[in-house]
C-alpha cells in the first residue's frame, strides 16, 4: 500500500472516536480541519522557533509585523511559506497540559497568520474545539493526530501525497454524505471526461513556456481545477498553470483553500465565501480554460438585486443576453463563464446543466433569447448527453456543453449533439443516486465520437440556424 493510502486510512479511521457524540455526515467537520492544522504545524515545524524569536523581538517594537514573521517562515530548503504562527503551541507542547488544551488550542489558531485564520474560520473549528472538549475527545483527537502513523511533515508527505490524501478524505466523506455531496463534489469520473473534452482539440498545451489560467466560478473541494492542472503537466510539465475558483459555501471554501495550499498553490486566487453571481470577486481576469459544474434548479433570489442592475448594463456587464426564469440560474453561469473568455485568444468552456437551460421556456423567452445569442455568436460546440445516475444527489438526465470562442473550421457555425445514454457500467454499491459509472471504455468511446465528428445514430451535426424559431 503507498505512503499517502496507509495515511489516509489512518486518517479516515480517526473517525471512529467521534462515534456516540458525532452524526456521521458531521464527522468531516472535525476531521477534515484537523488533518489541515496537522499539516500546517508539521511544515511550520522548521522555522517554528525563529518565527517565535523574532515575534517576541519585535512585537513591541514594529506596528506591523507581518513582513518580518513571512520572511523567516520558510522551509528547509529555505523558500518562504506564505504563513506562520507565533504561539508557543504546537500539537506536541498541547498534549503536555490536558486540563487547559482547549484554551490553548483557541490560543494556538489565533496566532495564525490571516490566510490561514480565514480558512479555520470558515470551517468554524472553534465551535468544534468546544464540542470535543465538552464530549472529553479533544485531548484524545490531538494526541491521535500526533502519532508516527500520521507524519504529514513535508520530508514524510510531499505537496502532491497531501494533496491526494486530502482529496481522498474529501471524497469519502462526499460519499458518506449523499445527500449533500452532489452539491460541492462531482464524480471523478465525470470530471475526467470533462476535462479531456476541453483539452481534446487544443493544441496549446504542446508548447513549451506558456501559462494558462484555467477558472471554475463553482469550485466546490477544488477537484475539476486540480484535474485540469494533472491533465496538463501529465502532457506537458513546462506550462505554468494558475488555478482560480470561487466558492459560496464556507466550509467547502474552507476545505478548497485549504487544498491549495497544502499543494503548494496560490490560495489565495481561490475567493469567497460569496455568489458568484452578485459578487464576482475575480471581475477584472480572463481565462484560458473554464470548466464547472454549478447549482442546477437553484433559484437565485438572492442574488436578483445585483444580477438585474447588471442585465441593465446591456452587454457592458455579463447578463446582456437576458435573465432566465427565476427558480434556476444555470444560464446566468453560463453567460458569466463566457464573459470570463479572452477577448484576443482563444479560451474553452466545459459545463454541466441539467435539461432545464436547453429546453425551458418558450420563443421570446429569457431562456430562448439567452440559447439565440449563444447560438448567433457560435459559442456551442458540442453538448453531450449523460447517462442518468452519476451522481451521489441527483438521477436526472444531465448535459456537458462544450463552448469556444474559437472553433475549428470544420466546426464553425455547427454543433454537434451526442447522445451517451449508453455508456456506463454498474458501480458494485450503489452511492445515494449514484448507480452508474463512466469506465475507461466510456470515457474513450465518447470521446472518438466527439473527435471522429461524423453522423452517426448516436451523433448529430447541425447548423446553427437549426436552432432558431421560424
């Protein structure tokens, strides 16, 4: 078994303490958080008693001190970490006085540097910490997180190995959870085909020395944008790839942050928690891949103040194609995502919807005005048609749609539908609503039928014109 697996499972199996006083689709509350502050206390393990030295140096001298504690915050190979803590905590020094860990675990996590704060916060660990502590398992927890079987020191686990081990723990969790997992966590096999059928016919990530931005406006755990990245250094390892993501949930902002930078990312291009769609914290960037999958059927009240004073702005803003009906905002992503292209180079989109933002609403429509305009600017490549029950929350029929602002010659002015009904195989138990996977086989054979771009009974190719109302 490989070093991050017998972590991981050790790991997953700490949840067996919290058994009696926890639910278990609450266990990941506690333990997700944990394995982050492990992480960040073995990795500032190093430079752990120069930081204190010169916070206790200079914390009456200097307003802010910030710059001077970031500086010495750094790793054995002497390259700074971007965070630090000042106390004179870490999980060891916790464990030699029982009676007051809960006071200075508070004490610990608040001498963390902002970045790091903003994560533990969103989790709301402290709420946690009070929990254990009363149900006497937080002495126990920490004491369990500190043994040798669960070293997440960076000589022990690279970037990577965290970063798989977390994602493990994220997906296990997700599972456990079905009924909210749909939410925040896409399958990993629906992910893989997303991800290949952006970068099926892009020819960019062959070349040596570029940088590509790659964006998610949903980004739940963070699993599409780290699939992308995989994708493309298993092709190409000299691109420079910069993830970016927004997120609207707290704590599955928390964990996506988290993720980051545990892998060494830049966490803080991961933004929220906050709607997208009234507060896009990301305005002024473009990118060259969008890949999502966001809320289908969720009414977007909320955020109808913000998006209808930016509909008025007409194409000045991003809802200039119209508004949809007011109980699914799908469309209101979809044209966010498509304002998120370059305007002078080429960029993709990848998305799931349900049927709603194909076949809701009539001629004249908000729904109909938003299809025309996709179609009159020939952004719609393909849209591919899933099996049902892929998912953990959902059995529904759902779609990808593939969109470009630079289509291929043979593709301009035509989408093609592909019908993929068929391809998927039996999961051995079955995981909320998820009965059904996409193989290997699958993935290929969907993929051929994109690329092979010829009718067939499966496969339709139509002009764009097709689409309009006469």
């Amino acid at each position: 078994m490989s070093n991050f697996q017998e972590k991981s499972n050790f790991i997953w199996n700490l949840a067996d303490l919290l058994r009696g006083s926890y639910k278990r689709n609450e266990y990941q509350k506690v333990i997700l958080p944990f394995t982050v502050l492990k992480r960040f206390d073995s990795v500032l393990e190093h430079s752990k008693q120069d930081v204190l030295e010169n916070y206790n140096e200079y914390k009456d001298k200097i307003d802010n001190i910030e710059p001077i504690l970031l500086n010495v915050a750094v790793n054995e190979d002497g390259k700074k970490l971007g965070f630090y803590n000042f106390s004179k905590y870490d999980f060891k020094s916790l464990l030699q006085d029982p009676e007051n860990i809960e006071e200075n675990m508070i004490y610990y996590l608040d001498c963390f540097s902002d970045n790091i704060k903003d994560i533990f916060e969103n989790f709301d660990i402290k709420k946690e910490i009070s929990r254990l502590s009363k149900a006497n398992l937080l002495y126990l927890l920490v004491k369990k997180f500190s043994e040798t079987s669960v070293d997440l020191s960076p000589k022990a686990v690279s970037n990577h190995d965290m970063g798989t081990i977390f994602e493990e723990l994220i997906r296990k969790f997700s599972e456990q959870s079905n009924e909210e997992a749909g939410e925040h966590f896409t399958p990993r096999d629906v992910v893989k085909l997303m991800t290949e059928l952006m970068f099926i016919e892009d020819n960019d990530i062959n070349e040596k020395g570029l940088i590509k931005k790659i964006y998610d406006p949903a980004c739940g755990t963070g699993g599409m944008l780290t699939s992308c990245k995989d994708f493309i250094t298993q092709n190409n390892n000299d691109i420079d790839v910069v993830l970016y993501g927004q997120e609207i949930n707290p704590e599955i902002y928390a964990i996506c942050k988290a993720d980051m930078l545990m892998k060494g990312e830049v966490a803080q291009n991961i933004k929220g928690p906050s709607s997208t769609l009234s507060d896009d914290q990301l305005k002024d960037d473009k990118f060259d891949y969008i890949i999502s999958n966001p809320p289908y059927g969720r009414d977007w009240e909320s955020d109808k103040e913000a998006v209808e004073a930016e509909a008025e702005l007409g194409y000045g803003g991003r809802f200039g194609a119209g508004t949809p009906r007011k109980s699914d905002g799908q469309l209101l992503f979809i044209q966010h995502m498509i304002s998120k292209m370059k305007r002078k180079e080429k960029s993709r989109i990848a998305v799931i919807t349900n049927g709603s933002p194909l076949f809701t609403g009539d001629a004249g429509s908000g729904e109909s005005e938003i299809r025309r305009w996709l179609f009159e600017n020939d952004y719609i490549e393909a849209i591919i048609g899933l099996p049902t029950s892929l998912f953990y929350n959902t059995g529904i029929k759902t779609y990808i749609w593939i969109l470009t602002n630079e289509k291929s010659n043979q593709r301009k002015g035509k989408v093609q539908l592909i019908e993929s009904q068929d391809e998927y195989v039996n999961i051995r138990k079955n995981l909320g609503d998820k009965r059904f996977e996409l193989s290997e086989n699958n993935i290929k054979n969907i993929l051929n039928d994109y690329s092979n771009f010829e009718e067939k009974d499966n496969v339709k190719i139509f002009d764009n014109e097709y689409f309009g109302y006469t």
